[in-house]
C-alpha cells in the first residue's frame, strides 16, 4: 500500500475540491446553488459534481457534505482511496480581492485497512479571473486521528485543488 496516496487524499480534506469556470455573481448570474469539485495529490484524483450549497457566492455560504459524501452524492478518488466529508465547510467571499475562505475542512481517507482524519482550518481560495472557479493557496492539514501510520499533516500546495460555484 503507498501510504503517501492515502496521504494525499487526506489533504482533499484540505480542500472540498473543484474544477471547470462559470460567471460571478457580481459579474453575471449564479443560480443553481451548486459545487463541483476535484484535488489531485500524490498522483491520485478525487472529485465530485453537484454539491448542494446553502446560497450563491458572494453571499456566505456551507456547502452540505450529504450531497458530496455517497450514497446521496458521488465523491470518489483513484487509486483505491476512499474518502468522507465529516463537516459541512462554510465559504465566505470577498469580490473586491477576489478571494474566497473556507473556516475548515474535516475528512477521513481510508486505504486497505488504514484509516487517516484530518482537518485543515483557514483555508484561502483565489477566484480565477471573472468567473466563481477558485483555486487554493497552500494550505496544510492536521492529523485527527487515525493509524499509526498517517502522516502527522500533510500539505496541499497552491493550485492543487479547485472549487467551481454553479
């Protein structure tokens, strides 16, 4: 088993995850209410589509993990990783520096038999050009609990994980 896939997967617990472009609401309508989301760490994808959230960006927002986590939603990784959401991460924008804060992100990856939590707190998002895609600063996430085995933290490095608010 290569513990630093399930290493990486566990930083998606950085980083509630996201890829693809769409219109500000400060520079165009936002409606659906919904988040795409995809990080790829270690050499490993995980990403999900159709999140629900709370409200449209620029308003604050959470983002519902049941609608990310299966069965209601589909989050899946490569390489043999599962992962869970274990919070419901709350947004807030900032338009006029194009910046977007995640308070924190909870998650579990498991590989084989070894399961690793970890949380990151703080998480600082820059919004791509005129659009509600995000994409991350780094950011490191603390072990929780878990083996033995897992890494006491692990860290995202920037433009490693993005977030599309649809």
């Amino acid at each position: 088993m290569n513990l630093s896939k399930l290493s990486g997967v566990t930083a998606l617990a950085a980083a509630v995850i996201i890829g693809g472009s769409t219109a500000a609401s400060a520079l165009g309508p936002t409606a659906d209410q919904r988040l795409d989301g995809t990080i790829v760490v270690a050499g490993n994808t995980c990403s999900w589509t159709n999140a629900h959230t709370s409200a449209n960006p620029p308003a604050a927002l959470t983002v519902d993990r049941t609608s990310i986590n299966p069965p209601g939603g589909n989050l899946a990784c490569s390489g043999g990783i599962t992962a869970t959401l274990n919070n419901n991460p709350a947004f807030t924008f900032d338009d006029a520096a194009g910046l977007a804060r995640t308070d924190a992100i909870d998650i579990s990856g498991k590989q084989s038999f070894i399961s690793c939590r970890f949380k990151a707190t703080n998480i600082v998002w820059n919004r791509d050009g005129a659009t509600r895609k995000y994409v991350n600063q780094a950011f490191t996430a603390t072990k929780v609990s878990g083996s033995f085995l897992c890494p006491g933290s692990v860290t995202t490095a920037a433009g490693e994980a993005s977030m599309l608010f649809r």
